[in-house]
C-alpha cells in the first residue's frame, strides 16, 4: 500500500468537495481555480464523450470535462445544481459535477491511503470521510492520458477561433 500525498503528518489542507453521481469527491483547494453555475455549453460536433462541451469565457473556450465519465461512473444530465470546477494551470479545464458540496479542512492523518491500480492511471491518491461518508481525493494531473489532453487541446483551439470570428463583445 502507498501512502496518499499529502502534507506532513498534522498539517492541514483544504479540499473542495462534490457530488458525482452518488458519490463524494474531492480535489485538493489549490488546485481548483473556481466553482461556476452550469451554463449553457457549446456541443462541437465529433466531440470525444469524455467533453460535455465548451464554456465561452472571457479569456477563451473552457472545455468542459464530464468527470463521471472519466472515473467510469453513470454519468447523469447536468441540472440546476451542477456546477463546473475550473481547474488551475497552464491548460485550462473544467470539471463537471453533480453539486458542489463546499470546502473542507482536512489533516494529512484523515487521508487514508489508497492501493495502486485502484483507480484508472491512479487518478484517486487517497480515502476521507466527509460528514461521515465516504469521499475520493482526485489528482488532476491524472485525469487524462496525453493524447486526451492533445486533442481537447485541439477543441479548445476550435472554439477560440469561433469566438474570434464573432468579434469583441457588443455594447
């Protein structure tokens, strides 16, 4: 068995914690950029399942990840309590989820390892309770394989040049 990386025995981290298709789920605070309101999604033919669809912000297309999809779970039409999870980094991503519950305080000794293989390319790094029920601490980073990542890369190149064929913003 590994052990979930974490900080240092007794410190304490914050995860921002969401419902999935019935169950919880968690990513470390810090790597969540924001929590937005499901909104109306662009839906680029030929897209792979794993993307709901795009998002038009103001600093380019979001795709929009359906995340039951790539955890292997039912995947469930989003409603009024869906939310997406923008992600930090360099390439810009969303996450679709059920609700979002909120943040949570959580101490490296709450987190409970997690066996290798577990999980596809181990995106699950740990086990917590949350308000008594179970929850999965997500990586990132392994939600998708490189060929994945290139061509919603590609989709999201797609919906830049739409919206910049529209021109700026009206009055």
């Amino acid at each position: 068995m590994r052990r979930a990386a974490a900080a240092p025995a007794g410190l304490e981290d914050r995860v921002c914690v969401a419902e999935l298709s019935g169950q919880l789920v968690a990513l470390r605070a810090a790597a969540v950029a924001a929590a937005l309101p499901m909104a109306r999604l662009a839906r680029p033919p030929n897209r792979p399942p794993i993307l709901e669809g795009l998002l038009s912000l103001p600093d380019g297309a979001l795709p929009v990840l359906r995340l039951s999809h790539l955890l292997g779970l039912p995947d469930r039409p989003p409603t009024a309590a869906s939310a997406i999870l923008r992600l930090r980094g360099e390439r810009p991503r969303g996450l679709l989820v059920d609700r979002v519950r909120g943040l949570q305080r959580v101490r490296a000794d709450d987190l409970q390892p997690i066996e290798p293989g577990s999980s596809f390319a181990d995106v699950a790094i740990a086990g917590l309770g949350v308000a008594g029920e179970p929850c999965l601490l997500l990586d990132p980073a392994r939600l998708l394989l490189r060929e994945e990542e290139a061509r919603l890369d590609a989709f999201r190149a797609l919906g830049d040049r739409r919206l910049a064929d529209l021109g700026p913003e009206g009055p």
